[in-house]
C-alpha cells in the first residue's frame, strides 16, 4: 500500500472548490494578457507607443514577454487540461526561468548575453532592455514553480511549496517598496526598477500560481472544507495585511509631525499586540466550537440522533453524580421495542430505519429537551430523569398514550410496541448508573414476560 504524503494530506478534500477558483484564475490571466500585449505591441510598433500613458516603457520588452510566456504555461495548468498541455506548460515554465536567471547572471557579472534588446532598442535607458533585478528573480522563481506546481511527491512537493513561499516573498518585499517608499526594494534605480504595471502583472501572476500550487502543496489548507481551512482563511488575511496597515500608519503619523517615532512606536505596538490577542482569541473560540460539535457527533447516534450507548453513559453518568450531590432522586427508564424484528422481516430494513426514526421522534415529543435520551442497542433506548418513581410512573404513562395516541392514525403500517423498565436511586442511596441500567433492564423483561403471557392467554380464551 503507497503511503500518503503528509503534505498532500493538507489538500483540500472538495474539488469543486478547486473548480470554483478556475474562472477567477482566467480572469486574472486575461488582464495579464491584455496589459503585457498592449506594452509588448508599444515596444515592437513606434506608432502603438506614442498613444500609451506615459511610464509604459518602464515595463520593458523582455519582462512583456516572459509575462505572456509566464501566463500561457499557468493556463495550460488550469483544471481540466490535457496531459500534454501541462507537459508544455512545464517547458513553458522552464523557458521563462531560463530567460530571468540570463539577466540575473548579466548583474552579477556585469555583461551583457545580447537578449535585452533583442526585440526593442531601448537607446534611452542606462542598461537598454533590461528588467530589474527583483523582476528577474521573481520570474526565475514563478518558472521553477510552473514546472513543478502539480508535484505531489514529497519531496518534489515540499520544494514546489518552498519555491511558492520565495515567490510570494518577493512580490511582498517589492510590494512593501512602493508602500513604504523603499527604493531598494523594487530597484537598483528609479530608471530601472520594477515598475508598478510590472507589479500589477507579478502580483496577478503570482496569485493565479498560488491558487493553482494550493491544490497540490501544504499550501492546500487554505481551500480547505474543515476546521483548519475555515481558520486559515480568517486568519491569513488580518495577517498579511495588518503589518502593512500599522507600518504605514506609523510612519503616516511620523511624517505629518503629529507624533515622534518613540510614541508612534509605542502606540502601534499596543494596537498590534491586542489585534493579534483578539485574533488568537477568536480562533481559539472557533477551535472550540468545532471540537464541541464533533465530540458531539461522536456521542450521538447517526440514525436517531439520539445519544449513542456512549454518549448516553457520559452524560446520564454526570447527571446522576449531580443529583446524588443535591440529594435529589434519579431515575432511568428502559425501553424495549416489541415489533422491529418482525418490520424489518416483512417490510424491510428501510422500513425498520424509518420504524427506529418515529420511536426517537416520540421520545422527544414525550420528554423534554434536558431529559437524556439515547438508543443504547439496536432496538434498546434509555431515558435518564430527575425525578422519583411516582413522577416516573406518570411520565411512563404517558409514553404509552402518546403511542397509543399513534397508533389509533389510520395511516400506520405498524404499530409502536414496546416493553418498559425502570430503575430509581433514592437521595440516600449510592447506586451506580450500572446498577440503575440493570434495575431497569430486570423490570423491563419481567413487564414483556408478563406481556406474553397475557397475549397467550388472550389467545387461549378467545379460541374456546
């Protein structure tokens, strides 16, 4: 048997989520499109050039290119492509990254490999033709990973998701350089830099691979159908945005003179430090509810919805310690049905689930919400009750009329037959749940014993 990779274990288990995401993907992919071509077209046709904003040759030739490079291979990506399309989609990829790690190789030891200008002259620039040396690595890394963005191995996997991390990184880091006007962030130089539509194009580019990674990778958590997707989509937002809100707002207040950067300090500490406790308290609030409500679904049974023989012990047990504590009585009624086996021989399995559905909805209707009600066996129920015997004997009695109240309806197939024990612990005793239960389950056999024979001697006097 293959073992699961734990990475793939956080992948998220519903994949129409995945297919939900596809048309936000090819959204964002059109709008890359549409601005590298626009920018490409102003590089190759002088006369396109001069009709564009000013600022568009910021984005230059080469970078157009690798975006349309780059947004063709996460198209051929997408849910629902071929084989083959994934498979040039990874050339694609590689391609790419190829092109970007050239320039890197031409900064970092000052030549020049003739691909800058290629397509474009680009005469007025310092260095003609070639990109920033954040958009460079930033293309190198989103090739590398649209050549692995569908691993699932492990370790293939954990790089894809390691190449992901670095990605999203850089188009932050690059990101945070406009934001907090930090010029080597986003370039050696304001003449050549990442300019902003080229940082409009990384971010879509870098959020449809992201989207296309999580189906795949650790990453996976966040689409999520459980309690740790739900958590992680409320929790990565106030994440990633909340440092950038309180940095900008400190220095806001710093460069308007309103305040120095001692207090403004001190005052966005506190802001951070109590958003990140009411953050931490929420989760842990969401945690526990999630924990509740399966811990009692562990407990509850799933036809009925009644408790199960555990969840019945659990609770009946807490509660008879309760009123041996107060010194009040307790009290457990058994309940045997008479007819399931012969509903289920003549009518079927189905019919006996719909049979065992009506018993529990009878009991509910009978006894109030606070009262434990549980089927304990397959046609066994038990109701645990703070009260005596003779308010027991009042609420058996009316169990019995509520069902013979049913069974009068014309529209019955069968009717609701059962046997009745119980069991009372008095203030001043010390009897155990068990011994309650076996008190009740002793009663309830001697009450369909005496059933019987009254049946057959019925029988008897109607025959002679």
């Amino acid at each position: 048997m293959l073992k699961r990779s734990p990475l793939h274990a956080f992948a998220p288990t519903d994949p129409d989520r995945l297919e939900g995401l596809a048309p936000i993907q090819r959204v964002c992919l059109a709008l890359v499109f549409a601005l590298a071509a626009v920018i490409l077209c102003g590089w190759l046709i002088p006369s396109v050039g001069r009709h564009l904003p000013t600022g568009w040759s910021l984005m230059k030739a080469n970078t157009a290119v690798l975006a349309l490079l780059s947004a063709g291979s996460l198209g051929g990506t997408l849910p629902g492509r071929s084989d083959r399309t994934v498979t040039l989609s990874r050339w694609l990829g590689l391609a790419v990254s190829a092109v970007a790690l050239s320039v890197l190789v031409e900064y970092v030891f000052g030549v020049s490999l003739g691909l800058d200008t290629l397509l474009a002259a680009d005469a007025l620039a310092a260095q003609p033709g070639r990109m920033a040396p954040q958009t460079a690595t930033i293309f190198c890394l989103l090739g590398l990973l649209m050549a692995t963005i569908r691993a699932r191995k492990r370790l293939l996997s954990l790089v894809a998701d390691v190449i992901l991390f670095a990605l999203c990184l850089m188009v932050l880091s690059v990101a945070s350089g406009y934001i907090f006007g930090a010029l080597r962030l986003f370039g050696t130089s304001l003449a050549n830099r990442t300019s902003p539509q080229t940082l409009a194009v990384l971010v879509l580019l870098c959020f449809v691979a992201f989207l296309g990674r999580a189906g795949f990778g650790s990453f996976g958590i966040l689409l999520g159908v459980g309690t740790g997707g739900r958590i992680a989509r409320i929790a990565s937002p106030i994440a990633l945005t909340l440092p950038f809100v309180l940095g900008a707002t400190m220095i806001l207040m710093i460069r308007t003179g309103q305040i120095d950067l001692r207090y403004a300090t001190a005052i966005i500490a506190s802001i951070a430090s109590m958003l990140a406790f009411g953050t931490v308290v929420v989760l842990a609030r969401l945690i526990e509810t999630q924990e509740a409500k399966i811990r009692d679904l562990s407990l509850r049974d799933g036809l009925t919805e009644l408790y199960n023989r555990r969840g019945f012990y659990i609770h009946a047990e807490q509660a008879l310690r309760l009123a041996q504590r107060s010194r009040e009585p307790f009290s457990v009624l058994f309940i045997d049905l008479d007819n399931l086996k012969a509903v289920n021989d003549s009518l079927g399995h189905e019919a006996g689930s719909v049979f065992l559905r009506e018993v529990s909805d009878l009991l509910r209707a009978t006894f109030r919400s606070t009262e434990i009600m549980g089927r304990i066996g397959g046609d066994e129920f038990a109701v645990a009750i703070g009260c005596g015997k003779r308010n027991l004997e009042t609420v058996a009695l009316r169990l019995k009329l509520a069902a013979s109240k049913q069974n009068s309806l014309p529209s019955r197939l069968y009717p609701f037959s059962f046997s009745l024990g119980s069991g009372t612990v008095d203030p001043d005793e010390l009897q155990s749940l068990d011994d309650l239960l076996a008190s009740a389950d002793r009663a309830m056999y001697s009450e369909k014993l005496r059933n019987k024979v009254e049946t057959l001697f019925s029988g008897a006097r109607l025959q002679a």
